[in-house]
C-alpha cells in the first residue's frame, strides 16, 4: 500500500470530519470552536487570526 503524503493525511482527516457531521458547514464550525474552547480550558493557547483592517 502506497504511504500517503502529509497533505493526504490532512485531507483524510478533514473529510473523515465534515462525515461526521454530514457536510454541515454550521455543525463542522461549532464543533470546531467547542474544540478550541476545551483546549483554552485545559490551559493551551488557541491563537486567533488577526482581523484585516477596513479598507472603506
């Protein structure tokens, strides 16, 4: 059997997730964030993307 690349992996995990949640965009985000809120609880520090400035 042919060893998949880290990019494979990464994309076996992801459609292994968004299964689970039958392809819901909502219920993949919410599970998400109540994944990285259990994270910041047990003490990790979850990084947050910085927001783009307004470009009005």
């Amino acid at each position: 059997m042919k060893e998949l690349t880290p990019v494979d992996e990464i994309r076996k995990i992801r459609e292994a997730h968004a299964a689970r949640h039958d392809y819901d965009l909502n219920r993949i985000f919410k599970d998400i964030k109540a994944h990285e809120a259990q994270l910041r609880s047990e003490g990790w520090n979850v990084i947050q993307k910085k927001k783009e400035p307004n470009k009005s």
